[in-house]
C-alpha cells in the first residue's frame, strides 16, 4: 500500500495521540520512524514495543485515568514510554529533564502520579523522592540494565479502541507566576488536534525526514514528533542540541525538515561545518518558542535555500495556536494566522470583551478545542485564566494586521524567555529569598545575542552580610534547574518600587549601577 496521511480511509478513527503510532503502524509497518544516535526502528517495531509496554504497565498496577510521571532526556525509550502510558489508559505527565529532583517531587506529589519513569542518571534521586510519596508505586529506570525491558509484556496490551476525545490525556507542568507550576490538563483531543493541524499547515507528508533537538516533554517538542509520525514520516530526535551534529544529520538523512528555537538558528548560523554543509534536501524549517530577529530568518534562509517559518504556542493549547501556511505568501515578523477551526483575537486591555483595532496592542486570546481543560486541582487559576465564554487569557500583548496576521510585541507580563524557556522571576526570587545574606531579591531579563535573555537578580543584602555575584549563582545550583538560574547578580541598596512597596520589575534595569 503506497504511504498516505493517516486521515481519510481508517479502520478505526483516530481520537487521541495514543491512537497515532497503532494507525500508523498498519500503515506504514515497516517504513522507519524513529532514528536516534542509539537505534532506529520502523512503524511496526515501535508500535509493538509501546503496546508490550502499556501490558507491561497495567501488569504493574497502572489503571486507565491515573497519572503517570515521564522524566527524562530525548531517547527512543522516552518516544515508546510516552505511547506506552497513554495505551494503557493512563495520563502522561511528560516533565522537563531540567527540573531539578525537588521541583520533580512538587509535581509528583501535585499530580499525584501513580508511577514515574526515568533515566538511569536520575533512577537514585526520584527513587528516594518518591519514598516520601505514597501514591508513587514505582519507579523505573528507563535506560538502566533493568529499565524498559522488563516493563514489556510476553503479550501486547489488547486494542481497546480508540480513546474518548474528551477524557484528559496529559498533564503539562507550565512555570507558575506565584512560584509554583501549573498543571495545565489537555484532553485526547487538543493534543491530537494540534499536532494534525500544525502538520497541515506545514504541509507535513510521510515523505518528510524531520531533525529535531526540541525537548520531547516540551508542546513544541512533542507537535514536532507526534505530527511527524501522524503523516508517517521519520523523526530523527537529537538528544540535546549541537550545532554541528545537526548539519551532519540533516545531510546525512537528507532531512526534509528542521524544527528549533531561535538560539538554535544563532548557532547553526555561527558553526564553521556550516560552510561545508549540505542543505539541499531541506524544504521549510519551523522556529517557535520566543521571537527570532528579521535578520536571523533571511541568512538561515538565504543558506539553506528553505523557508522559515515561525510560530505561536504555549503548554495551555497543547503546542501551537498560530503559524504560517507553508504556501501562503511570507510576512515577516509575524506568529502566523490562527490554526484551522481555532479562534485567535486580540483584546481590548480594558475590555476583555472588545477586539483591538487592527494595528492596537492587545491581549492574544485563544478558543477553540485546542485550549486545555483547565489547571490541575487549582480551580482559582483556572477561572482566572478561561473566561467563561471559553476564552483562554494568553498574557501575551500582540496586535492583528488587516489581514488577520498577528504580532507579539510584549512578552508575558514578567516572564523570561531564555531559549525558548520560560522562566518566571518568582521561581527564582523564591530560592534567592532564602540565602541569609539576601534582605529583598527581584529578577529581570537582561538581552543575550544566542538565547534572547537571561535571568539577572538585583539584590539588597542584609546589613552586615557579606555575599558575592558567585556565591548566589552557585546557591541556585542545586535548587533550580540550569535554564532558570540567573546567570548574572547585581547589587543595589534598594530596589525600585511603587508607592505602596511593591517592586517595579519592569524599572529594575534603569537601576543598575552606571558602567565606568
């Protein structure tokens, strides 16, 4: 049978992303779709893992509706655990490799995950974490001598069907302004959409070879891959990022695709392989997760003779909201038009319920099934955030063209975006707060050529105390992952703040001491 989008002609419908690899694997058994440094492996052999697996999974004590934890770095063994937890019915709670062991236990423990999965170079810490948790029943290694092997069953998990669209799917963990993350619920449906609609508006085919480093956990990530094998495509997944290693797999696959953050392009832009290497196979690139400059976009353009096209998401629709068409006419600076059947506007600030005119910064706002069912036990955040006409907040500040193409021109109220990570001042400040020679703390962006920005904390130390830029870097080491960390410290004897004392975060950098 020639290769074919999975749409159409199916002899069972799709209905979440757990159903992907089961279609594709009829489909298209023994074409390759996974290639990583260490395997590679076809529809077939992948399929069939993840439905020993998900056995393997309910033969521990895993039932339909509970959480399972997935922690760990870029790997096949990450690609057929994700599958695996959602063939068994269970809820994927898929968590950033840089948390550090005690943000991973806050989200244990808020999800009140069942199980996690994990690499063999975090087994010993989660392990001990997951002591103090009485819902965890197990933890298993994922890459370990007794990983994922012994989870799969003599017997594939029989075919259930197809999943309810609606039930909840997968739990994503989003940086919380307060100090502590979000649960953000996504339904079978918005995941599934989201990566069926991305892959049509970037003209995704099973003929497509995608390279990618994005982290699997991450919405991003995990639209790149999943839309991937929707189309029957190949995904060749990178670890981590490394300028050099992508070129030589982009020639070496013939990759039709490649999928990045800014930072990404910087590097590949400054690699010396780049002046050797072979490009022509690529036919569109994507770029997503903070804004990319003009200039970045035309010399990656101009050398791999690809389009680039950028694009708009967060963890609260499941991945993406806007993008471009990958045959529509380019306009630069732009997040793209809204996804098919999904309601993108710009409001009013003083009125929610207002548009903004065309060209009039607003608030970007999202409806539509791709946005989530809601925050995880936190019904507060939820009302907050959902208006209830099904409006999404995004607290993003954009303006629309008359052409119904939107712009970001502010970020999030606060937040730092430092290689397409969002980091929140309140995360870091909270850790800062605690060191003894801290009197009051505030952090701010400060602009980085190759990851946009970085954290720097301004801070008043206590009268008396003594504390050096170094030693407060350092204190954050093992208390925050490595992309929150604030990279630079500055001292002030006071912080600038309203009337009423609240910090100004925004007037921070005007505080800084004048260079001499």
């Amino acid at each position: 049978m020639p290769d074919q989008p999975l749409t159409g002609t199916l002899a069972s419908p799709l209905a979440g992303p757990g159903d992907i690899l089961r279609v594709a694997a009829r489909q298209h058994a023994g074409k390759t779709a996974l290639i990583t440094a260490a395997a590679q492996f076809s529809y077939a052999e992948l399929d069939d893992m993840c439905a020993r697996a998900a056995s393997g999974l309910r033969s521990r004590g895993v039932r339909p509706g509970q959480v399972v934890t997935l922690y760990g770095p870029n790997s096949w063994q990450w690609v057929v655990a994700y599958h695996a937890i959602l063939r068994a019915g269970a809820v994927v709670n898929p968590v950033n490799v840089m948390l550090t062991p005690p943000e991973v236990a806050y989200v244990l423990a808020d999800c009140h995950a069942v199980a996690v999965l994990t690499s063999a170079a975090h087994l010993a810490k989660l392990t001990e974490l997951a002591a103090s948790l009485p819902d965890v029943g197990f933890v298993l290694g994922l890459d370990s001598d007794d990983g994922l092997a012994t989870l799969f069953a003599a017997e594939p998990l029989a075919d259930a069907g197809a999943a309810d669209p609606a039930a909840l799917s997968t739990i994503g963990y989003t940086s919380g302004t307060t100090g502590h993350p979000k649960g953000a619920m996504q339904s079978q449906q918005s995941v599934l959409l989201n990566c069926a609609l991305t892959a049509t508006m970037h003209g995704r085919t099973a003929a497509d070879v995608v390279v990618t480093a994005l982290p699997a956990p991450h919405v991003y990530g995990n639209v790149a891959i999943n839309g991937t094998f929707l189309a029957g495509g190949t995904v060749v997944l990178m670890e981590r990022f490394a300028a050099d290693e992508a070129l030589a797999l982009i020639a070496r696959h013939r990759a039709t695709m490649f999928e990045g953050v800014p930072a990404m392009y910087a590097m590949l832009l400054a690699c010396p392989a780049l002046a050797g290497a072979d490009l022509t196979s690529l036919r569109v690139c994507t770029v997503g997760g903070q804004t990319i400059a003009n200039a970045t976009i035309s010399a990656w353009q101009e050398r791999s003779g690809a389009p680039l096209i950028e694009l708009w998401g967060m963890t609260e629709i499941a991945g993406l909201g806007t993008t471009h068409a990958l045959y529509a006419p380019p306009v630069p600076g732009s997040i793209g038009v809204a996804l098919p059947g999904i309601e993108v506007r710009v409001a009013d600030l003083e009125s929610v319920s207002r548009n903004a005119e065309p060209g009039v910064p607003g608030e970007l706002m999202v409806r539509g099934p791709i946005v989530m069912m809601g925050y995880f036990g936190n019904p507060e955040e939820t009302a907050r955030t959902i208006e209830p006409d099904g409006w999404l907040h995004t607290g993003d500040i954009a303006y629309a063209d008359e052409t119904g193409h939107f712009f970001v021109v502010d970020r999030r109220k606060d937040m730092i975006i430092t290689a397409g990570y969002n980091v929140y001042p309140a995360e870091i400040e909270r850790v800062l707060a605690g060191h003894p020679a801290v009197a009051m703390v505030a952090v701010g962006p400060v602009k980085d050529e190759v990851k946009g920005e970085l954290a720097c904390a301004y801070v008043v130390r206590r009268e008396g105390a003594e504390v050096t830029e170094a030693e407060l870097i350092d204190y954050t080491r093992d208390r925050l992952a490595a992309y929150k960390r604030p990279r630079q410290v500055v001292f002030l004897p006071a912080l600038p703040a309203t009337s009423t004392g609240k910090i100004m975060r925004r007037k921070l950098a005007d505080a800084r001491p004048a260079q001499p």
